[in-house]
C-alpha cells in the first residue's frame, strides 16, 4: 500500500534555529497514527510542518501523490488535510453550528451533506447546535473543533493532543470518535501526552525527542519496548 503522508528528512524550524531535525513519519490511508514524546519535542512542530506552517529547510512532504512541501495552509486544507490545533481551535462566541460553517468556508455550495456527516459522528453537537461553543465542556469543545474541520471531508485529519485536560471518560470518547472518523476513510495523525492510552488506542506511533525521531512501530510493540518504557512512559 503506498503512503498517504510522507514526511521524509524534514528538517526545519520557525526562525533561524531548526527545531526538527531529519524527521520522517508516513500515514498510510485510513491509519491512525500517533506521535508521541516529552514536552518540547517538536510534536505540535512535525503537525505544523505537515500543515505549511513551519520553515521547512530540507526533506519533503508527499500527500495523496502531491509534493505539498511549503505550500500554503490553504492549498493544503483544500487539497485534503484539516488540521486542529492545540489551543484556541474553536470560535467561542459562536454557536456549534456556526462554528461548522466557518470550517467549510472554502466550500460552495450546498452544506447540508458535510451537516449530515458531521452530526452523524457526533450526535451530541447535534442537539446542541445553537448553543455557543463557549459554554461547552473541554470534551464538547474537541468536538466541535473536530468536527469544524471534518466539514471539508479530508482525507487526512491532524489533531494536536485532542484529549488534553479530559477525563478518562471524555478521553476514550475522544478515541472512539476517532475510530468512527477512520471508519469513514479518513486517517488520522495525532500528538498524545496520554501516550500509554494512546499507543494502545493507535494502529502505529512514533517516538519524538529533541526534534528527532527515536522510535517507531506498532502500538503495541512501543508498548512493550523496555526503553520506550522507561523513557518515555514512566517505567
Ligand atoms: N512559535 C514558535 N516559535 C519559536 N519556537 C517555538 C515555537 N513553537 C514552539 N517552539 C519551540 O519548538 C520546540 C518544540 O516545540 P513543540 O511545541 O513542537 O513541542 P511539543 O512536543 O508539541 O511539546 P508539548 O508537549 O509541550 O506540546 C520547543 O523548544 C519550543 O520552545
Ligand atoms: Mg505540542
């Protein structure tokens, strides 16, 4: 099967210094693959790459048969990549509704199906689509948030630590959503902290540190590695 994503030796950073150095990940079509690593690892930077927002100094990036290496945010959403960031991912003064209009800006036409499949995934968004998405819960708030960006029907879904600040019970909430997504062909690349729950939860992962790969392979052989143990998930 060939890859969907491919970054290979992506080096790169946001002024002079290159925080990534030589990075390479692949997603093939509907996998979930997670990235994980210490804090300032350069995980929020190996999304931002991918979604044309860093200086990419050397390496490529290959979606979908198309070499996106520095192209545009735009091209890149319109090309078939959402991406939701970290922090401030939703529009807090607007409704759950509204919100989802603003994440299909870049369509024309009639919304009704992009609705449709948004508030099939998350029925919860559903009842509540007049509510303002700013007196949501952390968990309803990752959703909308996800939800505003499945409106373009990507074929790759970025998420940068969707479950951060949850609840056990809002996090495999979180993951079973992301199951849903996958179901409806699209893959998904995220950054975890809950790296244990995550690695049993994604298909396969990588180990990030300072700006470099250090580990990769399924979610279960990282788990069961000794030193990605005890490095990286606190024995
Ligand atoms: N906008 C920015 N400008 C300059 N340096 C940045 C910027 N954003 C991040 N960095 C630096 O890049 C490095 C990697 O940061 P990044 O946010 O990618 O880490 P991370 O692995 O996502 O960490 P966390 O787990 O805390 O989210 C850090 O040294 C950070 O200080
Ligand atoms: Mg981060």
């Amino acid at each position: 099967m060939s890859a969907l994503l491919t970054m290979s030796a992506v080096t790169g950073g946001y002024g002079d210094a290159d925080i990534l150095q030589q990075v390479s990940m692949h997603v093939d079509p509907r996998e979930i693959v997670v990235i994980v690593g210490p804090n300032g690892a350069g995980k929020s930077t190996a999304m931002k790459a991918v979604f044309g927002l860093l200086t990419v100094r050397g390496g490529s990036i290959v979606f979908d048969g198309d070499d996106i290496t520095r192209w545009s945010p735009d091209r890149i959403v319109q090309r078939g990549i959402s991406y939701v960031p970290q922090v401030d991912n939703i529009f807090r003064e607007m409704s759950i509704h509204e919100n989802l209009e603003m994440g299909a800006f870049l369509k024309k036409g009639d919304l009704s199906a992009a609705y449709d499949r948004v508030y099939t995934l998350f029925p919860d968004l559903k009842e509540r689509r007049k509510t303002l998405a700013g007196t949501l819960s952390g968990g309803q708030r990752q959703m909308v948030a996800m939800g505003r960006a499945l409106m373009l029907d990507p074929k790759l879904l970025l998420l940068d630590e969707p479950t951060a600040g949850l609840s056990p019970k809002y996090m495999e909430q979180i993951f079973q959503i992301c199951r849903n997504v996958r179901d409806t062909g699209v893959a998904i690349l995220l950054v975890e902290q809950h790296a244990k729950q995550a690695l049993a939860f994604a298909d396969r992962g990588y180990v990030l540190a300072s700006g470099q790969n250090r580990h990769e392979g399924t979610g279960a052989d990282l788990l069961a590695d000794r030193e990605v143990a005890e490095m990286f998930l606190g024995g």
